[in-house]
C-alpha cells in the first residue's frame, strides 16, 4: 500500500427541500467493511491529532462540520488534503502515516474503520514506520 491509494472519495448527495442526506455504504463506496465508527470533536483551536500509520487498517475521514487538513506520508512521500465538505471522504490506507491540524472552529471529523480499535495495529513511532514501509517496498 502507498499514497498513491490513498484518495478523495465523493459520496452520493440526495438533495431536496428539507437539506442533503449523504450515505455511505461498505463494500460500496469504501473497498472495505466497516466494523467501526468514531469522531473527534470539540478540538481546541491549534491542536495536533494523529501522528501515527496502521498496520492493516482502513479508515475513511470525513469532515462532517468545519474542517481541517491531513498530511499523508508513506515513508517516500507526502501528500496533503484538506476536507471541508461533508459528502467528500478521504480514504486512508494501511502503512501510511497521518498528521491533522488546522482544524476550524466546531469542526467534526467522523472516521468509518475496517476493525475493531486495537492498539496493536498502531504504528507511533514515525522512525519506526519509516524503517518498516522501505523494507516492505519492492
Ligand atoms: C486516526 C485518527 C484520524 C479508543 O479507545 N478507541 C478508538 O476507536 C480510538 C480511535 C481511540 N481510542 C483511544 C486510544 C487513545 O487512548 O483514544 C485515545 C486517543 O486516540 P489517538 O491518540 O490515537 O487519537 P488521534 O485523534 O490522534 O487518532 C485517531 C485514531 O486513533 C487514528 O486511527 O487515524 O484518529
């Protein structure tokens, strides 16, 4: 897995006269299960989240009020996103570190995961991470 899997992922819309309903479904419009769901709320205004990569997890981030953005780094490269927009996701796959900031005032961020929370599955340890994702590289 690397950056280059990582992507933007626009959700379905129905709109009408009462507002916008987005869905997402597994399987469907993410390549995965979904086991879990989690958000992150009332973050203080110059906070820093993340600051670790999965082993085998997928996760697809979603800014459901304000935004913020996500650097995205596979250990040869970054790439960063900013999500401001409920019916866009972004799909985050295993082996590639995340750092979020600039979050805006109010702002949610919903994660959909591909399993259960185990800390296992983390890496927090970016030299760690690095050392694992190139000698993993083919
Ligand atoms: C990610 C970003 C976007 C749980 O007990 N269950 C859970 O499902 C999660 C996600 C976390 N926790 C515990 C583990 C820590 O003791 O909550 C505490 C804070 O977790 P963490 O420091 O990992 O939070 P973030 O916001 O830095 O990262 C989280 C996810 O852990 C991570 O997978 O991609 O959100």
């Amino acid at each position: 897995m690397a950056i280059q899997d990582c992507r933007l992922i626009e959700l379905p819309q129905v709109h009408d006269q009462r507002g916008n309903l987005t869905f997402v479904e597994g399987g469907r419009h993410v390549p995965f299960d979904i086991q879990r769901a989690y958000y992150l709320y009332d973050v203080p205004a110059g906070s820093h989240r993340g600051g670790h990569a999965h082993r085998g997890l997928y996760q697809l981030l979603i800014a459901m009020s304000g935004s913020f953005d996500i650097t995205l780094d596979d250990g040869f490269e970054n790439k960063k996103f900013h999500l401001a927009r409920p019916h866009y996701g972004l799909l985050i796959t295993p082996m590639v570190w995340r750092e979020m900031d600039n979050f805006s005032g109010g702002s949610v961020c919903m994660v959909l995961a591909s399993a259960h929370y185990d800390e296992a599955d983390y890496y927090r340890d970016y030299d760690q991470f690095c050392a694992a994702a190139r000698a993993a590289a083919p």
